[in-house]
C-alpha cells in the first residue's frame, strides 16, 4: 500500500464498520418481517391506539420544544452573561441522564408524590399529558444545543445590518436569525422528533403502560416481546418507518427553506 | 499504525467479551440466572454467600425472559414466577425438566400510610387508581385469575380503574410507592422488600392463586452440572434460607 492510500483506506474501513453495526439490526427488523405481517400488525387496535398516541404525543412535545426552546437557544447565543456554562450545562444534562433516571427525576419533581406535587397532583403522572412531559424532558436538549450552535454561527453583520435597517431586536429575530437558521433548526428538530419517537425509559416510570393512554409504540413493542415477537417486529418496522420518513421529511423541509431563503 | 490498530481491535475484543471463557478469576465457575423481577431480593442475598459458582443475575418479567430464551439466548438457569413458563420452554425442548422451588402469595398493596383503599371490595369505586402486571407477565395473569373470580360486574368495575399495565411486578410496587396510584396486586416478598413502605391487603382465602415458582437448566449450556447444583441449593440449601428471609414459602 502506498504512503498516500493507508489513510483514506482507514477511513472507508471505518465507515464500512459502523454501517454494518448500525445497519444489521435494523435489516434485521425488515427481514423477518413480511409485509403482509406490517400491514396485519397495523389492522390490531393495540398497534394503532400505539401508533396514533406516539404520534400525538411527539407532536405536541416538538410544539413545546420549538415554540420555547428556540427563542431560550437564541438568548443563550446571543448574550454572555454570568453562569452561562451553569444554566448552558442545565440544559444539556437530560441528554446524558439514563431514561430511567429522567423518570425517576420526573416523578421526584411534578409527580404527585414531588416537590410541586402539591400543584400538580396526579395530573401527569398515568396520564397522556405525562407523556409529553417526559418527551419533552429527554427530547428537548437534542434541538436546544443544535438551534444553539446555529444561531451562533450565524454572521452578527447580517443581525447589525438589520437593526441599522430599522428592525427591532424581535423583528431581526423573526425575519432575519430564524429564517438563516432554519436548516439547523431543522436539523435539531429532526433529532429532538427522533428521541420522543423513541422514548421508554422515563416513559414507563413516569407515565406508566396503558393502551390508548400512556402506552406508546415502544411501550407497544415492550408489551409484545414476550408473547408475540413477531407483532413486536412488525411494530418495530412501523415505528423504524415512520422515524426514517419523519426524519427525512423534516431535513427536506430544512434544505428546501434553506435554498429559498438564500 | 497497522500494530496499533491490531493492538487497538484486539482491545476492542476484549473489552466486548469475544473468547471470553466462562469462569471467573476466582475459578469458580460463572452463572447467569435469568430470574422473575420478584426474586431479586432473595436471590441478591443469596449472592453474597454462595461460593459454589460466580452468580449473574437478569431480572425481569418472567414472560420477557422466556422470550428472551425463545429467541436463543442461553442464561444457565431460568426460575419463573409460574410454572406454565418453564413447563411450556420444556415442551418446546428449550430447557431441562423444571421444578418447583418456592410459592409466594399474591397480596393487594396499598401505601403504608394515608391509603385509600383497605380492602378488595373497595378497588370497585370510581376513582381509585390501580396498576397491575400486564397480561402476559404471571402478576398480571395471577391478577386477572383473581379478578374472574369476582364475577364479571365487579370485575369490569375493577379493571374500569386500572391505570397502568407493568411489564413485571417491580413496576408495579414504584407506582404504588411513588403515589401514582393508590393500589396494585404483587407478591407478599413484595411488600416485605419495601421495609414498611407499602402494606399489604390479604385477600379472601378463596380468591387466592395458587403462586409457585418453577426452575428449570437451560438445555445446552456448558456447565449443566454447576446450573444443577445452584437449583438444589435453592430447594434445601442457603438457597432456601434466602428464600425463607425473603418471604417467599417452601414448594408445596
């Protein structure tokens, strides 16, 4: 091999390598599932109250998360104030917290048992609202340090130029740092959708199992395992479908805006 | 570099377990027991004085565990809340004749304080809240036997006040003790494991399931002989006594 092709060798090895790690399983999901199987699996009332509360539920948290987390993220690019790496490490603590410790953390604080169990009694706790809670608890992190980075990233002059213009700091906001940013909003958005999508842990501590209500299409697929695998793996190729198109269908949305804004 | 990424992989390996044998430093040998949740207490004190084999346990419903087994993959030994479970993985030719070790008894619990349910009777009103093992996992069965045993008007009105169908019995008791719910259906070992968290409700004697633990080698594994002699120490050993300290009583 020559001095100059070992490196770009390597390179190619070691993505071959995580293709065929993270490539296997989910092959694996949609080998041993016929799509007469998928189809089937989705005709059973406990699949589709599953599907359609996952959907429901990831909703309303990606709402709250960009409704909140996106002018919070544009604060947090924009000043420098003291204790930001306090609140900025605050913020960023869910990603690394096992699920189960969010659930648990959960029901410590808004559980009815909790520190403001006195205000929130059992309004979350087994209900759907609990659900979202603990959605947006795991998820939100994922799109507040990306729209984070992006605002930063973006060029002061265009913001300075706008304010000069005549823009307020809300209007520069809106009209100008949004829309620059809306490929990495996108992107944040994209993997924060993809966590809810996939959330179990805090899930089942906080909010419990129960069709229709608290069980979502993980909780589904758990329930299933035992007694029928192959519905579980039917179920699990319906969720890795939906994730993949939401997924993609958001860094579309992301690219197009992107090119209509430039 | 070529050495480094060999040596770097061969770390990888390691690290992951690849050759791995299956004992330990000590040279005793290495035991993974896929046990019902309910076990844990017992067999975690059992740990920490069996010296014949390195104990590893995986607890969790009985029902993912035989799924688990179902799907090839082969811990030792597997002890279940029931017997159906490892009576069905013998027929299926996936584990060695099983036996009974241990019965527990199914228990209505309530918060040990402020609960505000004291009796079978009273998980009928509207509003109480209750959690209870799903379907599949043997709290859940064990639930449902007893509930069918109400008739079916305060039976719906039971179920009408279910909130969350736990993958095993654990979940349940941290609904109960976080508050989330007022009531669930476990096991006595339960209870007792809460150290005066969680109270148990007996029910009526004519209500009661009949709760018996069967254990069973996996067949195939590669020291049926050590898997055999940790299944003996639970039904006349410190097995027993661990058991016996965890509340849950001698195979009928």
């Amino acid at each position: 091999m020559s001095r100059s092709a070992w490196f770009p060798a390597l390179l190619v090895l070691a993505l071959a390598l995580v293709l065929a790690f993270l490539g296997l399983p989910v092959a694996a999901i949609f080998l041993d599932t016929s799509p007469a199987d998928l189809v089937g699996s989705l005709g059973e009332p406990e699949a589709r109250d599953a599907l359609l509360l996952s959907l429901r539920t990831t909703a309303a948290s990606l709402a709250l998360i960009l409704v909140v987390g996106t002018p919070a993220a544009y604060l947090l690019a924009t000043r420098s104030f003291r204790g930001k790496a306090v609140v900025v490490t605050l913020v960023e603590l869910p990603l690394v917290l096992p699920p189960a410790v969010a659930g648990i953390a959960l029901l410590a604080s808004v559980g009815p048992g909790g520190i403001l169990g006195p205000v929130t009694g059992d309004s979350l706790t087994l209900q759907t609202a609990g659900v979202v809670v603990a959605l947006t608890f795991v998820a939100s992190p994922f799109y507040i340090r990306q729209a984070q980075a992006t605002f930063a990233a973006l060029d002061r002059s265009w913001l300075d130029a706008a304010r000069t213009l005549g823009a307020s700091e809300a209007g520069a906001f809106a009209r100008v740092a949004v829309p620059a940013a809306l490929p990495g909003l996108a992107a944040g958005g994209a993997l924060a959708l993809g966590r809810a999508l996939g959330e179990f842990g805090a899930t089942l501590i906080f909010a419990g199992s129960f069709q229709g209500i608290t069980q979502t299409v993980p909780l589904a697929i758990y329930d299933r395992f035992a007694t029928d695998f192959d519905a579980a793996l039917a179920l699990a190729a319906v969720l890795v479908i939906v994730s993949g198109a939401l997924l993609l269908g958001v860094k579309l949305v992301g690219r197009s805006a992107a090119f209509a804004g430039a | 570099m070529r050495r480094l990424a060999l040596a770097a992989l061969v770390a990888l390996a390691a690290a992951t377990g690849c050759g791995e044998d299956e004992s330990s430093d000590s040279g005793r040998p290495q035991l993974t027991v896929s046990a019902a949740a309910s076990l844990t207490e017992a067999f975690d004190a059992l740990k920490k004085d069996y010296s014949a084999a390195d104990l590893r346990f995986s607890f969790a419903g009985s029902d993912e565990l035989a799924a688990q087994i179902r799907k090839g993959v082969k811990p030792d030994v597997f002890a279940a809340a029931n017997t159906k479970l490892p009576d069905t993985l013998a027929k299926e030719g996936l584990v060695e004749k099983p036996v009974v070790f241990a019965t527990n008894e199914l228990v209505l619990a309530v918060a040990a304080e402020g609960a505000e349910v004291s009796s079978l009777a009273g998980l009928e009103r509207p509003g109480v809240k209750l959690a209870v093992g799903s379907e599949s996992v043997p709290v859940g069965e064990y639930t449902r036997t007893v509930l069918s045993g109400l008739g079916p008007t305060r039976s719906r009105a039971v179920l009408a006040n279910v909130r969350s169908e736990e993958p095993d019995v654990k979940g349940v008791v941290g609904k109960i003790s976080q508050s989330a719910v007022d009531a669930g259906f476990v096991y006595r070992s339960d209870v007792d494991a809460t150290s005066g968290k969680l109270k148990a409700i007996a029910l009526p004697a004519g209500l009661k399931p009949q709760v018996s633990y069967g254990v069973a080698v996996v067949k195939g594994v590669k020291q049926p002989a050590a898997a055999q002699a940790f299944i003996k120490n639970l039904l006349e050993g410190q097995g027993r006594a661990a058991l016996r300290d965890a509340a849950l009583g001698p195979p009928p």
